[in-house]
C-alpha cells in the first residue's frame, strides 16, 4: 500500500468550513443519524481488520494477537458499547425531583449539547486505537470531527485516510494527513473541543494554541508508569504481568510499565522470576522473535539506545539489539539508581528499570517527587498495602495485580493527571468530552404567584422569604465550641435596618 499524500494546506480551512456548515444545518442532530455511522465504524473495523493488521506490523513489526488484543478489539467493544448505549447516553436529565419542591414547577434540565466540530489528533504508538476512540466519542456526542493521525505511523495513517471516507460521512468526518505544518494550520482555527494524545512538549502546543479561542482540551500524555510491588506478593506471576505489560508494541505505550520499586532484599527474586517469564515467553530470544516488534523510527530507535547505552544499572536480561530493523531486545535493567539515564525521562521502549528501595515509604516518596504518571502498577495481596498506595500516589489509572490491560474494560476511561494531562476518552467518557450539560429551565406562566415574590419594592416580607433557605439547620455539629454572638433573628433585623438605610424600602 503506497502511502497517500499529505493533505494539502489551502484545503484545510474549506474543510472546518464544511464541517462547521454541516453542524448548523442539524445534520448530526438524530440520533438514528449517529448510530448509523458508529455502525458504520465498527464495519469499517470489522470488514479491515487485516488490513490493520498488515498495517501495524508495517509501522511496529506487530503480531496480529498484539494488534488486536491492544487496538481493534478494544476499538470495535468500544464501539458497540456506544451504539448499544447512546438513547441513555444521549437523554436530557429532568432536575425536577431533585432541587427544591418549591422550584420544581421551573422545570429544570440538562440538555445534552453536542459542542460542534472538534479536533482530534492522535499519536504515532497507538495508531487505531487513541486516534478512533475519540471519534466514537465525538460521533456519538453529534460533533463532526477532523481526524489528524501521526505522520510517523504512515501505513496506519494512510489506511485510516483511505477507508474513513469510504464509511462515514465526509461531510462530516474528514481525515488530514500531514506533519507539524498541517498540525500548525489546524490549530489556528476555532474548534469546540481539542482532543490531543502525545506527549507534553506538545501537548503544551495545543494547549496554548487552544486557548486563544478559549477551547477546552483534552490531553493524554503518558509519563514514566511505575510499578510498586510488595515485598509478599508472588515474585514469578508479578514478572510475568509486568514483563508482558513491557513487551506491548517494544514498549511504545503511553501506560507502559516503566520501572519497577521493589524491595532490595527481593530484587534477585524478581529479577529471576523476569528471566523465567523472559525465557518462556521467548525461547529463542526476543531479538528473533516473531510477537515482538520494533522502534517506530531511527530517531526513537537511537533515543532509547541512548538511555540503555548510558545506565550505570546493570543488564541482566536481553540487551541485545539489530539496528538494521531497528527492533531492541525485551531488556531488564536491574540496581538502578535514582539520576540513571534510565530514570530521566519517559523509557517509550523494551527497557525496564528495577529500582531497588528499603520499604513502601521509600517506593511511595520516589513516585511523590515525581510528574504523576498516567498509570501505577502495584502488586500486592494486602488491603493495608493497596489502601496506602492509593491513598499516598496520584495518577491516571490505578491498576492492582496486572499490567496494561485496563483498556480491556470499556467502562473505564483513558485520562492522565497532573503531567500525564487531564480529561478524558474512552467509552461513555469520550462521549461527555464532546457534550456540553445545557442548563435550561421552561417556567410556566402559571408559576408567576410563586415568582412574584422577588419583584421590586423588596420588604422585610420578601427578604424572609427569600433568604430563609440561608438558615436551614446545618447537619454536622460545629467544630468550634464557640456559638455565634448574634440569633439569626436579630441578623436579618439588622440587615433589613441596613436595606432601609441604603435604599429606602419600605418595611412591612
């Protein structure tokens, strides 16, 4: 498949127009409108998924298992799941019954808006899934969408500008190939919503750049995910999951294990249980092995070389590497030490770094000094350890006993913190990115006796009526032992004494 060319910049502007101009005219507004193009995304999955996979193992050298377990499946669950859900999704919430009985005539609401045209820009390493999951989002929320793939993954990227316009509606859903001059040109226009996943040198970019229209952003970044495991837990079956959780596409996975904080008395036991795990996993090897895959590009390729090239930790599992296909050895990297080579940045390859600690305090105060991750890993069969590392670590995701495989569940969202960034995307939570909740009443001409209270002239009468809400009893007791100096009474005289003062009403 030859790669297509880049979009070119003067067709950019017509196609926000467009997309704008199909907004408008309530093209996106019925929701059989919606469903019949989520349907159509999941057959446009479902009737390619080969060629997906030829695709990804073009750009990775990616296993058919791995592509689907850690792209397509995920995707096409995804999809259904919001076209099975979207009438619930979708339904205004009545706010009647829960605002007070006096004001429930106003009827209250909160309409579910789609925002308009967004914007989504997607990453080089998980070229399907983090670049069409925020459109099952957008399509089910009624926003059309430009769909702006990484310009590094050019056979997932073209294969995504071929078969988009031959599923969905290209009024509506357009895909722009290109690099940092299509990205540039796209954020300068006004979009409703940005959905940007990279990493944070750029994500500062969109960020910026967003702002100028006051749009709001979702940013998913990644960062160094750790791993805290207890010194009691199962050695050999916590290699295995973490080792596996390593291996996903070299590494290149924005919720990659990154490191591993363990005991130091139980590091040979772990490293022993990652040489087990390593050899069954890869008989002949991981170099040579067909479910392994490769470095994007030289560029990334010599980066992480860099890195493993420099620790001062010692190898002691794979290592080897083959610059002609750019693909890297699944390594460990065990004694490492707080300012390694291995420690200053996002890994984003097959290298995992054993960092020895003393205790938890020890592990929980290494993950506090840093940016929160999108992900920590802990292994541990004990609540008291499980409450602590919750309660003491702050990041995206929070997975206990297992690797990587969150994005399994449907119903759990891929969002960062801090560092990692913020909003979110997946499943019904890529659907609230792309809605607005439209506050809106309908009064009734009949509720005017109830509203005739807060007219002009104001009164003692019309201030006790309106402000009697303010002295509801409070349902806990005061912390302080003090009491106020003043009865609630003798405030509201005094503060009917001032509006008198000020603006000469009369008191009745």
């Amino acid at each position: 498949m030859e790669p297509i060319p880049d979009t070119p910049l003067g067709d950019i502007p017509s196609i926000h127009r467009m997309l704008k101009d199909s907004f408008r005219a309530g093209k996106l507004r019925p929701i059989s409108y919606r469903r019949a193009q989520l349907a159509q995304l999941a057959y446009l999955l479902q009737d390619n998924y080969l060629a997906f996979q030829d695709a990804l193992a073009h750009d990775f050298g990616k296993h058919p298992i791995e592509a689907n377990i850690g792209e397509l499946v995920v995707l096409f669950q995804r999809t259904l799941d919001a076209i099975a859900n979207l009438e619930q999704w979708t339904e205004n919430v009545d706010l009647s019954s829960d605002t007070n009985p006096m004001l429930s005539a106003l009827k209250p609401v909160l309409i579910k808006q789609p925002r308009g045209p967004v914007l989504i820009i997607g990453p080089f390493n998980a070229p399907l899934l983090l670049t069409l999951q925020p459109l099952i989002g957008a399509i089910a929320a009624g926003c059309p969408a430009v769909v702006k793939p990484s310009d590094l993954s050019t056979y997932c990227s073209s294969l995504i500008s071929r078969l988009v316009p031959k599923y969905l509606d290209a009024d509506c859903y357009r895909v722009v190939l290109g690099g940092v001059d299509q990205s540039t040109l796209l954020l300068q226009l006004k979009w409703a919503s940005v959905c940007y996943t990279g990493g944070m040198k750029v994500g500062r970019i969109v960020a910026a750049a967003a702002a100028k229209h006051m749009t709001p952003v979702t940013l998913e970044l990644g960062g160094k995910c750790p791993v805290i495991l207890d010194s009691q837990y199962d050695m050999e079956l916590a290699a295995r999951r973490i080792l596996w959780g390593k291996m996903i596409n070299a590494g290149q996975v924005c919720i990659s294990p990154d490191y591993v904080l363990v005991d130091r008395e139980k590091q040979d036991n772990l490293i022993a249980g990652l040489e087990k795990a390593w050899t069954e996993f890869f008989p002949n090897g991981s170099l040579s092995s067909p479910d392994t895959g490769c470095i994007i590009n030289e560029k990334h390729y010599h980066r992480v070389m860099d890195m493993l090239t420099r620790t001062k930790g010692r190898i002691v599992v794979g290592g080897q590497v083959d610059s002609s296909r750019k693909k890297i050895d699944v390594t460990v990297v065990r004694d490492v030490r707080p300012g390694d080579s291995l420690l200053e940045d996002e890994i984003f390859g097959p290298v995992l770094a054993v960092v020895p600690v003393d205790n938890l305090e020890a592990a929980l105060e290494f993950v506090a000094d840093r940016p929160e991750p999108l992900a920590v890993y802990m292994f541990s069969s004990d609540e008291s350890f499980k409450r602590r590392v919750r309660e003491n670590t702050l990041s995206g995701a929070l997975i206990v006993n297992d690797t990587f495989y969150q994005l399994a569940i449907p119903q759990l969202p891929v969002g960062g913190i801090g560092a990692s960034g913020y909003g979110y995307q997946g499943g019904k939570f890529a659907f609230d990115t792309f809605i607005h909740n439209r506050a809106s009443m309908d009064v009734p001409p009949e509720a005017e006796p109830l509203l005739a209270i807060r007219y002009p002239p104001y009164t003692k009468e019309s201030y006790d009526a309106l402000s009697q809400d303010l002295f509801q009893k409070v349902p806990l007791p005061r912390i302080s032992t003090s009491t106020p100096s003043t009865s609630k009474e003798a405030m509201g005289s005094a503060h009917v004494q001032r509006l008198v003062r000020h603006s000469e009403l009369p008191v009745s």
